[in-house]
C-alpha cells in the first residue's frame, strides 16, 4: 500500500466501556492518538447526541485536534462533523461529512460559505472538505458532479455488526473507483484485506472499528508500509 494512502477514522463513543463522562474522555483521547499518527481524517459520528451535546463534544474534538496542529505542523488531520453542516462550522471543523441522502455538496459548500466563521475553536477553511457516504457507483458520480472532496464506498465487505446488509464486494469497488475523485473503502475492512481494497482503486481506507479498536499508531503504520 502506497504511503500517500488516505486514513479515515470514524468515531463511535458509544463503542468505550464506562458511563458517557468515560466514554467522551476515552475518545477525545482516540481523537488525540489519530492526530499524533497523522491519520488524514477524523470523522465525528455521534449521530445519537442531541444538538447542544453534539456542538460541545465537536468544539472539544476540534480544540484537540487545532492544539496538536499548532504545536506540529507537520500534523495534517482534518476533523469532519457527520451530516451537520452547523455544528462543524460551530465547533470550527475542516468540513463535513454527508449521508447519501443528506443535502449535496454543493448545498452544504453554499451554506458554509454563505454562514461564514462565528465564535468557533478556530475558524473553520473558506473552502470546506465534504466527504459522502456512496453505496453505488451512481452515488460516486453524483458525488464528484456536485462538487465533494472525496467518497466513502461502503459497505466493501460484510460487517460482522450487520450481517444482513450485502457486501459490494472488490469488483463493485473497483466500478466506483473509476470515478475522478478519490474513493475510500469502508465495511468490514482489516489490516490484512486493506491491500486488496487499494489494489482495485481504492485511495484510502475508512474505519470505525479498524482504528479504535486497537493501537491506532500502529494499525495506520502497517496500513502504510502494505506494499
């Protein structure tokens, strides 16, 4: 696996043993090791917080993250809200993360150049990163055609959390990859099958559980010394 391999960590608190005041300690500090290992991205997914919950826990995540950047800049993570465009701009997050039926890119890019920078952690890019969540290589060439910064192509393999819903599969992927626009893997993605996903195209690999599972420093390490 090339070293110009994208990392996507998606967050899951709820994942964390203990009550909800551990939970949200334990992955701030998850949050803390991904920028240290430069994952690329950090995906904020706590779709089960109410709004003020949410805005608070971002603008923690976006203070961690803009406090290691300050003091190294040669750490690049960029930290994405899950589908509100509001509280990324709020907590002063690099961009957004949307489902694949959430507004389009270019709707969420209006709103955030149209809302502008408010009382935020740090303010937020002039020009946002927005990722989608892609379940078809029709998704994929929607997604490129208004305007996102890169793709999810999810589920890759079957999950073993929802083992019902149909894995895509390598040759699905491969389709998706065809698109100009950089396409990560996500769905029952480990170490040892990341190869395979980047051998058909992928540009990157995404994970909830590939990443807080285990040592984050040393599962992003393998993932980029893969050849």
């Amino acid at each position: 696996m090339a070293e110009s391999c994208l990392l996507y960590y998606i967050t899951d608190r709820t994942a964390f043993p203990g009550d909800e005041c551990s939970r949200r300690k334990r992955l701030l500090e998850k949050i803390s090791d991904a920028v240290l290992a430069n994952i690329d991205y950090i995906q904020l997914r706590e779709k089960d917080l109410p709004t003020r919950e949410l805005e608070r826990l971002a603008r923690e995540a976006a203070g961690v993250v803009a406090k290691l950047r300050t003091e190294n800049q040669q750490l690049k993570t960029a930290l994405l809200i899950n589908s509100r465009t509001d509280v990324a701009l709020a907590a002063g997050a690099d961009g957004v993360h949307l489902r694949s039926d959430d507004i389009s890119p270019r709707d969420a890019r209006a709103i955030w150049k149209q809302c502008g920078a408010g009382t935020q952690v740090r303010v937020p890019p002039e020009d946002p990163l927005i990722g989608v969540s892609c379940h078809s290589t029709e998704d994929v060439s929607r997604a490129n055609a208004q305007g996102a910064s890169f793709v999810v192509f999810a589920p890759v393999f079957e999950k073993k959390d929802a083992p019902g819903t149909p894995p895509q599969g390598l040759s699905r992927l491969a389709e998706a990859c065809q698109s100009q626009i950089p396409v990560l893997a996500l769905g029952g993605i480990t170490v040892e099958n990341a190869q395979a996903c980047i051998d058909a195209g992928a540009s990157g690999i995404a994970g909830i559980r590939l990443f807080q599972e285990a040592d984050i420093a040393i599962t992003a390490a393998r993932l980029r010394r893969t050849k």
